[in-house]
C-alpha cells in the first residue's frame, strides 16, 4: 500500500492526520487509528509526512487564493465564510486542482 492510498483511506473514514509543528511526528485524533492503521503509518511515515505537509501548504495557498477571488467580487464576511468552508470540505486530493483553476481566474 503507498503512502497516498494510506491517506485517502484514513480520509475517507473521517481521519485526518497532521503533522507536529517540527515536521517530524504525525498525529491523529485520539482512538481513531487500528492497529494496521497505526503499523501502515509508522511503515510510511516519511513520505506521509510529506504529503501531510503538502496538503497543508496547499490549503493555505488555496484559502489565500479565495480571499482574493472574494475581494476581486466584494462578497461580504458571510459570503467569505461560505467560500472558506466550502473550501475545507473540498476532498484534499482535489484542492491542488482548485488553487489551480481559482489562480488562473484571479491573478
């Protein structure tokens, strides 16, 4: 199993990991992990760390990228809420492709 199928599967069950602020440790939320989740993750660690952290530079690309978009149309604090959540609910696999597309429309 690689290291993205790892992800996706813990993301599909509603499971997201993060990495500790030095880079060097993930975590999960508390009692949510199996043991063949938990031997996956330490078998895959480095490169799980590296996607982890990609996804969150990509998250924080994207919501930079959409707040532009909403000053470019004026859209009130509400409207922005919305586009933020809408955004975090975005499947992390898909985020890349939407900072792309949001880029190339607001520059």
């Amino acid at each position: 199993m690689t290291a993205r199928a790892i992800l996706d599967e813990l993301q599909a069950q509603g499971i997201d990991l993060e990495c500790t602020p030095d880079g060097k440790t993930l975590t999960a939320p508390a009692d949510t992990l199996t043991d063949r989740q938990r031997t996956l993750i330490r078998k895959h660690k480095a490169e799980l760390i590296r996607l982890v952290m990609e996804s969150e530079r990509i998250t924080k690309q994207l919501l930079q990228t959409a707040k532009s978009a909403c000053d470019h149309w004026g859209d009130s604090p509400a409207a922005r809420e919305q586009m933020r959540q809408a955004l975090l609910n975005t499947p992390p696999h898909l985020r890349a492709d939407l900072l792309a597309h949001l880029r190339k429309q607001y520059r």
